[in-house]
C-alpha cells in the first residue's frame, strides 16, 4: 500500500492572527524547529506517491503551502542541497482557481502558483508529476461571474477527470515500488 506524507505543514504566526485566533502560535525553539524539519523530510522520504491539493490564493500559493515549502527546503536530504531522493516517485497537484488564467483571458499571466509549484516539485524535488486543474471556481458563488458557470462546470468536469486519470496511473506506479 502506498505511503502518502501526512503533514500538511505548520501554519505560521501571521496567518493565525488573521483568522483571528488570539494568540498565534510561538515561535518554535531552535531544537523544536530542527525536529520539525526533520519529521517533514522523513514523511517525505517514506512516501511512495504524493497528492499535493492546492488552491491559488492571490494569484500565488497560500502562504501555508510556502511556508512548507521554505522549510522543506532546508531539509539536508531533500532540499536544495539533496540529492534528489524523490526523484521518479509520482505525484499528483490538483489546483483551482477562482478566476479564468488560460490564455487569452483578462488574468492570462496572472497565475504564479502552477509555475512555481511545478519548478518546486519536479524540478527540485524531482518528482514525477501529473497536474489535474480547474478554474473560475469562484462563478458558482459570485453573482458577478455567473455568465461563466457553464465554462466552470466544463473546467471542473476536465479537471475531475484529469484527477482520476492521474490518480489510477500514480496508484499503479505506487504499487509497482
């Protein structure tokens, strides 16, 4: 059975805050942090398959993800200074956005999470990566954008799609490790 990491990431002090939770959390202590590093890069280099959900948030990552992502980063094995040890397992990213980003719409260029995370993901980390999309998700609340539900719908549906067709593939490489 594959072996998916199960940590999402901590969620730093500011983000607390504008949740308004009334005391964010401290800062960890040097050890605490190394721990912490080291639990994340361990959950990593177990996994046989990964599936990364992730929305677009101001035309970039959450900052939850980014802060993983600095942390991951760091890690002796994994980081920048690794050698690749994920390099070939599979990996899944689903993404949505609220607005339209495809070519040829008014926000075309405006969608900095799909590059940053695929460089971060398969270029450094190595992985095999297989990416299920959908966008104007946002048309089926906003008032504004209900012209677009059809296209919403249709993105939604490729986007399901894309997720099963890679989900069925990354299952059977995870099986094959």
């Amino acid at each position: 059975m594959a072996r998916l990491p199960a940590t999402v990431g901590p969620r730093p002090a500011i983000a607390a805050s504008l949740r308004g939770e009334s005391t964010p959390p401290p800062t960890p202590a040097p050890d605490e942090a190394r721990e912490l590093l080291e639990r994340l890069g361990a959950e990593l280099l177990e996994a046989d398959a990964f599936l990364f959900a992730v929305p677009m948030y101001n035309w970039n990552v959450p900052e939850e993800v980014k802060t993983w992502i600095d942390l991951i980063l760091k890690h002796p094995q994994v980081g920048v200074h690794g050698d690749q040890p994920l390099k070939g397992k599979p990996a899944i990213l689903t993404l949505s956005r609220g607005g339209g980003h495809r070519p040829g719409t008014p926000k075309e260029g405006w969608d900095h999470a799909t590059p940053y995370l695929r460089m971060i993901l398969a270029d450094v980390f190595g992985l095999d990566l297989h990416i299920a999309e959908a966008e104007l998700t946002h048309a089926f609340w906003n008032p504004e954008m209900a012209s677009l539900r059809g296209l919403a719908e249709e993105s939604m549906k490729t986007g399901y799609e894309q997720a099963a067709e890679h989900g069925l593939r990354v299952a059977e490489l995870a099986l094959l490790a």
